[in-house]
C-alpha cells in the first residue's frame, strides 16, 4: 500500500476531499485532477476513482480508460451519491471494478480500494511470470532445434528421415545419428522434466554420448560411460533412451526403458520384439552386454524410432485402452502405403489434422537402408553418387538448379517398384507436369516424391 498511487477525476474537489484524507493517512499517493484529459501526465497509477454527477460523464471517462490498451487494465471505481441499479448496470458492463456510495464509510472504502490495488499488482506479477517463463519454453525449444541433426540426410548408406515438433509445455525429447567410422549411431532419448533444464540435459547427452562413441566399443560401453559423465547433473532426471549401433547389417542395441522400435515394410506397420532395460539414472547400475540386443538390417523394412509424444494423443483421448495397440491400428489404417521417407513427416500431419496438437513433444526418427541412394547439398561432387547417369542422375541434376538457396539438400532412395526423392529449399512443382508417374507429399520445408519405375 505504502506508495501507490491513486487518481481522482472530479469536477468538484469538495465532495472527495474526506476520502482523499483518509487515503492519504493510510499512506497512498493521491492524486486529484478535474478532467480525464490530465491523465496522460499521470504515471504507475494502481488505481482511479471517478467522481460526476452526470453519469453519461462518467460512462464517457470510464470508456475512455477500457479503450486503451495501456491503461485498460487500471481498476475503475466510481463514486456515487446514490446507488441507481440501472447506473450500475450500465457502468459494469462498460468495464468498471467498483463502486463507492457516498457518504464514505472509511472502513468499506479503503478495503475496497485496497482489494483492487492489490489484485491489479497480483495480475502483474502472474503476467510477468508467465512472460519468463514462456521466454524460457521459446529459448528450450530453440536449444533442442539446435541440437537435432539434419531433417534428412545418408550416413554410410543409411538414410534417415525425421521430425520434430515441440508441445506447449517443452519436453525433454533428444535424437542424433551419425557416423564414425564405418559404424553409423542413432539414439532417440526422452529426458524427464520440462524446460530450459531439460534442454540443457539434452545437450549434455548429445555431447557426451558422441564423444563415447569416437572411443569405439559396444553400445552399452558406450551408453555406460555416458551414464558416468551425466549422473552428477541428471539430479532426480532420469533419460529414457534406444541407443543403437549399426556395423555393415548388424544393429546392436541397448534400450533403456524406452518405446521398441517400429517397424514398415510398405503396407504394414508392427511393434520389433526387442530387450529392455530400466532407463539411464533410475539406479546406480551399470549395463552388461546381456542388457543388449542384435538384429539384422532389412533393406525391405523401415525402422521407426520414436519418444512417447507419438502415442500420447491416444493416451489421452482413450486413458483405459492399450494406446501402443491404437498406435498400430492407426498406423496401419491411416499411413500404410505411404513412402517409408515420408512417415515422419506424414504421421505428424495426419494425427495433427484429426486431433489438434500434441500433448507432449513429438519425436519421430526414421531410417533404412536401400537399393540404392544418394545424398546432394551445396558441397555436393558427382563422384559421390551412385548415380552416375541416366534419368535419375539428370533429374537430380535439374533439381539441384531449381534450389531457392544455397542451404538446400536433396535425398534419392531407390526401391523396388519405385524411386524417393526428398528435398529441401528446391522447387519441385514442375515434377508433376513434366513426369507424370509420380505422387508428390509437401511438408513445410520439406518435399516428398514417389517417382514410379
């Protein structure tokens, strides 16, 4: 209270002068002017009285106040000789607080005026809370863009895909491939917490399981000393994670607590049968090679790997049903058939377009290896592609001369039936007149196309 300062607008200063003593005895700043015209001199105002005999007046003044931006949130309390419902009716619903009723009763006025000052400085402070704290969710969010890898891109012949979108509330959500070696790593990991914390624990992740992985060594070795490295920041976090490691057609794995891996063969969709462990931080342990598990790469099949924003849509429109079983059924009954290099993308569009949104973050990270494939950016060197000529190569050609700018990237797959083609920041809508035998998915930056044979 001490301090704050209040606004009286009268035209006759006798008829307030023993309420502006007694809110000057209890210790606020006031101030009296005659016309709402001296207001714009007036600064860090809690709140206003109004004082006219003419109400059409004070219905002005108070109008005045509630149409501008920077002063429509002030708290309004008029002052009446006679308390008229009618009057009052129509000064709530212009936008008053408040009203006193002439003559002043101390005790109701200073309460009164005491209640709105403090619930304007209460509004304040909940407004700049959730200004911080939105600026912290926007500063996560860049920070796990940050990190991620390329949209699309081909590490050793494999290829990946992926997508990420963030929720209102950021998450903890991690992935990352990339190649050392001749092995290829992948990793999709799920932090517990939200915000600028979570974030940087991914950072940390990312850092120190790459920095494990140029050590060499089984996926666990590596995971272990990961683990090590992290403990003393996870704090009460724990890290959800698949951590895979690809050597020519063997895929080593360690998954700690985390959703199984997906996997498409072109027109079905199922859950891989793989091992589990209990997630990263949970209990001091350190993961043996029988935590551990091998399977073989399927040039024929994609492999999803995912966090759980990607079934938490049907977590929470069906709580009592299996959503890793609705997941599936989804799947199958709303994707199937779509080009494996699209399911990131495709998914993302589809459930976004038949719910709304994400409860949690959403992380999809798929790859596969093909028949052939071939991966072109700005350092792009025709010695580098598979590709060395005929009617790929030369179309790959013509859509690295359509790029919109220098940060463009193109992906080519070849499957059985049919070529994918996936690019970024390149013109593609031409493709459409020119090859006809060919089905083109657009995503924002991103441009799908099934090229027939």
């Amino acid at each position: 209270m001490s301090g704050d300062k209040i606004v009286i607008i009268t035209y006759d200063e006798s008829n307030v002068e023993e309420l502006f003593q007694i809110l000057e005895f209890v210790g606020y700043n006031v101030t009296l002017i005659n016309s709402i015209s001296e207001f714009s001199e007036q600064n860090n105002v809690q709140a206003v009285l109004i004082f006219n005999k003419f109400s059409k007046i004070t219905q002005e003044y108070v109008r005045w106040f509630r149409t501008r931006s920077e002063y429509k949130d002030i708290p309004i309390i008029v002052l009446l000789n006679q308390k008229d419902y009618v009057t009052l009716l129509e000064l709530y619903q212009i936008g008053i607080s408040d009203y006193i009723e002439l003559p002043i009763i101390d005790v109701e006025a200073i309460s009164k005026i005491a209640l709105h000052v403090e619930l304007k400085k209460n509004r304040e402070r909940i407004e700049n809370l959730y200004k911080e704290l939105k600026e912290s969710l926007e500063l996560s969010t860049q920070l796990q863009k940050l990190m991620l890898p390329n949209t699309f891109d081909l590490k050793n012949n494999v290829w990946f895909t992926s997508r990420y979108i963030p929720s209102q509330i950021v998450g903890g959500d991690m992935f990352d491939y990339f190649e050392v070696g001749e092995a290829v790593y992948i990793y999709v990991a799920d932090i517990s917490g939200h915000g600028i914390q979570s974030a940087l624990l991914c950072s940390a992740v990312k850092s120190l399981f790459r920095a494990a992985a140029q050590k060499s060594g089984r996926i666990h070795e590596i995971v272990n000393e990961m683990a090590e490295n992290i403990k003393n920041v996870l704090g009460r976090n724990y890290v959800t994670g698949l951590f895979m490691k690809i050597e020519q057609d063997s895929i080593e794995y360690l998954n700690c607590g985390h959703p199984s891996l997906i996997t498409y063969d072109g027109s079905h969709f199922s859950i891989l049968d793989m091992k589990s462990i209990f997630p990263i931080g949970l209990l001091d342990y350190s993961y043996s090679e029988e935590d551990c598990g091998t399977f073989v790469i399927d040039e024929n099949i994609t492999y999803m790997a995912y966090s759980d924003g990607l079934y938490s849509i049907f977590e929470r429109y069906y709580p009592n049903s299996s959503a890793m079983e609705l997941l599936t059924k989804f799947l199958n009954q709303e994707i199937s058939g779509v080009s494996p290099e699209a399911l990131p993308y495709y998914v993302a569009s589809v459930v976004l377009r038949k719910y709304g949104n994400f409860p949690d973050d959403y992380s999809v990270l798929c790859f596969g290896r093909s028949k052939s494939s071939c991966y072109a950016d700005n350092t792009f060197k025709k010695s580098e592609c598979v590709f060395q000529s005929g009617a790929i190569y030369t179309l790959l050609e013509e859509l690295i001369k359509n790029a919109r700018s220098d940060e463009y990237a193109l992906m080519v797959n070849e499957h059985e039936k049919y070529y994918s083609i996936i690019s970024r920041n390149i013109e593609t809508g031409w493709i459409l007149r020119k090859i006809p035998m060919s089905i083109t998915l657009t995503f924002n930056d991103v441009d799908v196309i099934k090229l027939f044979k």
